[in-house]
C-alpha cells in the first residue's frame, strides 16, 4: 500500500499555530533547529525520547533505537505501524486478512498468531499504555508526538510482551494558546485523508485540551470480478481528546480518550498457481486452480489485480479506550500512576477457498469471526532525581484481560453431484492476569562512564475455555470420524498456567565527549506462557500436537555494541549498532494437516537467532535541507527447530532464515524545509 504515496497528486500539511486573530500575532523568524524534527523539549534540535521513562535525547539513550517526529510522519504520509515499519529497516511488518492476523517484527522476530492465547514478541505502547492484543496496534496513529521503536529486548520497565522489541507511540499534547491544526491529503489512485483539531487553554496555565479528528476513505487497488466491486480498500474515522490540568505545580493530570473505526476490504489475488514446498523448494502446479481462474477471466501473475470471491472478505474494527496518568513530583523524585481501560471490539468475514466456483477439488466455505476483547491496567513507578551517584526508576505493574472469541465456518463440498454443507461454530477466550515488579538504575562511577541495571519480575496466570459444535456432529459427541475437512467435530475444554519469569540488563555506558557516547548491554527478554486456543483446536486425546498443553515461555539473550554521535553543530549525527540475539522456547506457527486441510499451530518451535548491524546518518548540509540514510543487515535463522511427534510435514529447517527478516534493508529520505512567510 505504500506504492502509491510515490504518485501523489497533493499531499499538504497545514499548521495553523496561531493566535486568534492570525494577524495579531507575529512568529519569530525560523531557525534551523525549527527545521528540523524536534520536540519543545530539544530547542537544540534533537528529539526528545522517553525510552526509560525519563526525558532523554536520541544520543544519550544506551539502545539501538529509532524515533520520527508527527510533522515528518505527515509529511510522508506514514498513519500507521504498517507504512512506518517501510521506513525503518530493522522493522518488518505481515498483513493478513484480518487485524488480528498482523505482526510487527524487529529485527526479523515476531510473533504470527491468531489465537488470543499468546502475546506478540513487539510490544506496542499508546502514551504508556501496553497494547496487549496484536490487533489494537494496527490502529491509525492520528495526531502523534513522535513514535520511538526501541529493538532488542525491553523488559526491564516496558516488561509485558517485549523479548523482541517496543513500539512506543506517544500522542499530542495541549498548548496553552490556542492553536488550529489541519491536514489535507489526496493520491491519484484515489485516497483521501483529512486531520484536523484545535488544542488551547480552558483555564490559563492551569487546564488546557486538545480534541483532535480524522477521515480516511481508500477504494482500494484491486478488483472483485464476481462482486464487481474495488477491495484492498479502507474507510477510518476516530477521534482523539486530551486534557492536562495542573491544579497546583507539584501535580499534573493527563486524561486521554480515543475512538477509531475502521472498515477494511481484503484482498487476496493469485500471482501464480503453484506451490513451492519449504523448505524444499520443490514446485508443483496445479492444473485445476489454473483451469478455474482462466475460465473467470484472472491470468495469475505478478501484475495482477483482479480476485473471484464469492464474498469482498471485510473486517470492520472498533478501538477505543481511556487513560488517567497522575504525575506528582515530590523534592526531586517523582511518582507517577497510569491507570488505564480499553476495549477492541473486530468482525471479520472471510472468503475461506479464494474461488467463486464449487468444484469436487475446492470447497467453498465463508468464515465470520468476532472479538471482543478488554482490559486493564495500572502502572505506578518512582524515578529518582539525576546526577547523584545512583539514580534510578522502580515501579509495579498490573493488567487484566479478557478476549472472547467466536469463529464459524459453513464449508460445502461436492461429490459427484452431491453438495454437502457442513457449520462449525466455536466459542472461546481467554482470561490473563499479569503482575510485575520492575527497576532500572544508572550507577555514574563518574560524570562520563556510569553502569546500567534492570531487574522485572513478572507473573502470568492464563485461563482458556474452548467450545465448538458441528451440525455433522448433532448430538456432540466428539468422534473424530464426524470430522469434515476444514470443521473438526464437538470439543469442549478448559485450561490453566501459571508461570513466573525474569528479564534484566547489564551494561556500561561511556560519553566520548559532550557529543557522543558508546555502549555495551546484555539483556534478557521473557514472554509469558500461552495456549494455542482458534477455532479448529485439538482435544488432549489427540495423538500429536496437544493443543491445549500450554506453551512455555519465551525468553531471549542479546548483546549489543553501539556508538552514537554528532558533530557540534549537529550538522552530521549518526547511531550503529550491532547485535547477537539467541530466543529460546521461541512462540511461532507450524503448519499441520487435518484432514487434509492445512492449519497453522502454535508451538515452542525451538531456538532462533538474530544477529546484524544497524546504522542511522543524519545530514543538514544547510538550513532546513535534511538527508536520512538507514540500512540494516540481519542475519536471522532458525538454530534448532523442534518439530513436534507425528507431524505430516518436513521440519528440517535448522540453517533456514526466519520469514520477514530480509538480509538488507536500505531507506533513504531527504526533506527540504523553508519559509514562505511567517
């Protein structure tokens, strides 16, 4: 979907920032600082990151990390973690047919599930709130601050889910003056986008809001032949609220409210009709799907835009939720307490063969799925005043969540002349409690060289419940010969885990001068147990992969080696990073058959590595003129792949690289910035 912001016809950000009347208020002539990408915190003109819960510019954070302001992500046109990760190399992203099927991946790892039972390897942050469920990360990002992605481990304060990685979004805030702000966008293959909000004080100095909105409407960029319609297309609206007040100045509270909806139509279009066996790389066509698509008028290539479903496979998405974070300073400490409730609610219906035709080789099915899924969560957390000895920030952690789930499938199949509808309808969820006490601290043996350590402690308690029904199946009773290809017969079944885990950090950080430092770290990540809980899931008397025993944790070992800097006048800044990652119990999918249909089930798959060299170029030859260079190479492979008892598929894949995890990845962007008036 990227593709087409290099055809845009008109794409313009508008900031009104203005008092009103506009002609009252003169503006000081820009500087160069005010062309770059940078928050009110950095007037020197870096950007300003929260990475460990403190106000730290991009140098002197000890982590491979990127951050991109909300005026550059405007202006490229980058409303989601989908397009972002187009422009962070280390970043990788997989679409699916569904929000719920999409994954962020850094540095080639990540976490490909449809099953509420697990966590992603990414954790996804909104203004400190934890996104616990891969879907809710999807959302359009709206009137954005800045984004940060921090790669490697993060558990010591994020915690949660975040063996991999984080995605810390963090939103616009009010402005004591009143302020109007405004985005128009168009492309020539048909988007539209509008965002606008106003943000000023209710009360001078002692309450301010920003409300904020926006409106999206793509048709898409492929083609339905049996429906006639466009899909690959998106409609969003949303709305965005923020008050600060601070009743006196020890004390500020920050009230956040979000509401986006959202309607998608996917597609899937065949670009060839072979299959390529992996790890194999043996290839077989198949003769009857190449017959069945000419006959609809689809010719399978790389150029192709046209689909034949029976149905536009849609999914409509509401995210929404609220946030109180209380921040209270008291001397030089301060304590601050986020308190936060969000609800997820996705419907998806899906085209489950691709094809218009019912023929004796293809079964035609439709699919339509619903979740509703809640949380909430409480974070309170102490950071130490800076430049003692020791400083430091501990905290406590607690979320709960529920997902319910409900998936049915009406499959029809053909033999002879003989159509046989077969409805499977399963009913699940899942019910997590997290607990986590956490601290990092810097130990500054002198103004130049300090020490790095973290510590998170963390419990997990999973419950899943899971009850399916089949109309081949009328009075339940379970036995598997009532099974029809893609529509297992009666299950019903409940479970529960329990775990505790560790992450921490070691590290030594040495300033080579006032503008550059370098770094070494050691961290370990943990993601909780899971269970592997969708609609077509085993019972415990199946002979091979027991789907309701519960999948051990996730834990990961990294070291890193950085070196970040600047020149004086900033006009040249760079970061390069290089790092060694081994994840053992790793969390992935492997695809099973039953009956004859593939499935894809999550299993402690074994151990993987990922290990490469990442660097980021910053040039301002002149005022306003800014030149990004970034480039990653990543070696990630699978080491040892342990490929479950009875599995109808080769698992010979140790030595084999991890999917979304290209070698090299290079982004280039260059930006020109000057005044037309004040």
């Amino acid at each position: 979907m990227t593709d087409r912001y290099l055809l845009m016809l008109l794409a313009s950000t508008t900031m009104i920032a203005t008092a009103i009347p506009a002609v009252a208020q003169e503006a000081a002539p820009p500087t160069e600082a005010d062309a770059t990408e940078r928050t009110p915190d950095a007037p020197t003109g870096d950007i300003v990151v929260t990475a460990r819960f403190r106000n730290e510019t991009l140098q002197q954070v000890p982590i491979a990390i990127t951050a991109v302001s909300g005026t550059s992500l405007a202006e490229r046109q980058l409303n989601n973690v989908e397009t972002i990760a187009a422009s962070i190399p280390s970043v990788g992203f997989r679409s699916g047919a569904s929000n719920k099927d999409r994954t962020i991946f850094i540095r080639g790892v990540g976490t490909i599930t449809t099953s509420p039972g697990v966590e992603p390897s990414v954790s996804t942050v909104l203004d400190g709130v934890v996104l616990s469920r891969p879907g809710q990360s999807t959302l359009d990002l709206g009137e954005v601050e800045r984004i940060e992605v921090l790669r490697g481990p993060q558990g010591t304060l994020f915690g949660k889910n975040a063996s991999a990685g984080v995605v810390n979004i963090v939103t616009r805030s009010p402005t004591d003056e009143f302020r109007a702000f405004g985005e128009l966008g168009a492309t020539t293959d048909e988007e539209y986008r509008i965002k606008a909000g106003v943000s000023g004080a209710i009360v001078p100095g002692k309450l301010q809001a920003l409300i904020g909105g926006l409106y999206s409407n793509f048709n898409g960029n492929t083609r339905n032949v049996t429906t006639g319609n466009d899909t690959n297309g998106s409609r969003r609206y949303g709305v965005r609220t923020k008050l600060v007040a601070t009743p006196f100045e020890a004390l500020k509270l920050t009230a956040i409210s979000d509401y986006l909806n959202t309607r998608e139509t996917i597609a899937s279009v065949f670009s060839s009709t072979q299959q390529i066996a992996y790890p194999t790389g043996a290839i077989t066509n198949s003769a009857p799907l190449a017959a069945l698509l000419a006959g609809v008028g689809i010719r399978p290539d790389a150029a192709n835009r046209l689909a034949a479903t029976n149905i536009d496979t849609n999914v409509r998405d509401e995210n929404y939720g609220g946030s109180l974070t209380a921040e209270l300073a008291r001397g030089d400490y301060q304590l601050t307490s986020i308190t936060a409730w969000r609800q997820w609610l996705n419907h998806q219906q899906q085209d489950y063969d691709g094809l218009p035709t019912l023929t004796a080789a293809f079964p035609q099915g439709i699919d339509d799925g619903r979740v509703n899924s809640k949380q909430f969560s409480q974070e309170l957390r102490l950071a130490s005043p800076r430049g003692g000895l020791i400083d430091y920030v501990v905290g406590a952690y607690y979320l709960h969540g529920d997902t319910d789930e409900r998936y049915q499938r009406a499959l029809t199949t053909l033999a002879g002349t003989t159509q046989t509808t077969t409805t499977g309808v399963a009913n699940y969820g899942i019910t997590s409690k997290n607990y986590a006490l956490f601290g990092e601290a810097n130990v500054n043996f002198t103004s130049a060289f300090r020490a790095i350590a973290g510590y998170r402690s963390t419990w997990d308690d999973i419950d899943f419940y899971h009850v399916r029904t089949s109309t081949n199946d009328p009075t339940n009773s379970g036995v598997a010969a009532l099974d029809r290809p893609g529509i297992r017969a009666y299950h019903n079944a409940t479970g529960n885990t329990d775990k505790r885990g560790d992450s921490y950090r070691l590290g030594l950080q040495h300033d080579l001068g006032e503008h550059a430092q370098t770094y070494f770290t050691y961290s370990r990540g943990y993601k909780g147990p899971a269970f592997n809980v969708y609609f077509n899931m085993r019972s415990l008397n199946a002979t091979t992969l027991l789907d309701e025993v519960p999948l051990s944790p996730e834990t990961s070992d990294s070291f890193e080696i950085g070196v970040k800097g600047s020149t004086g006048d900033r006009k040249f800044s760079y970061a390069l990073a290089a790092f060694n990652t081994t994840f053992d119990g790793y969390q992935a999918n492997f695809t099973d058959l039953v009956g004859g249909a593939p499935v894809t089930r999550l299993i402690n798959a074994g151990s993987v590595r990922s290990r490469g060299v990442e660097a980021d170029v910053t040039l301002r030859p002149i005022a306003g003129f800014t030149i990004d260079i970034s480039g990653a190479y990543t070696d990630a492979e699978v080491r040892n792949f342990n490929c479950p008892t009875g599995a109808p598929v080769s698992c010979d894949i140790n030595g084999q690289p991890l999917p979304f995890a290209p070698k090299v990845r290079l982004y280039e962007n260059a930006a020109y910035r000057f005044a037309l008036s004040d």
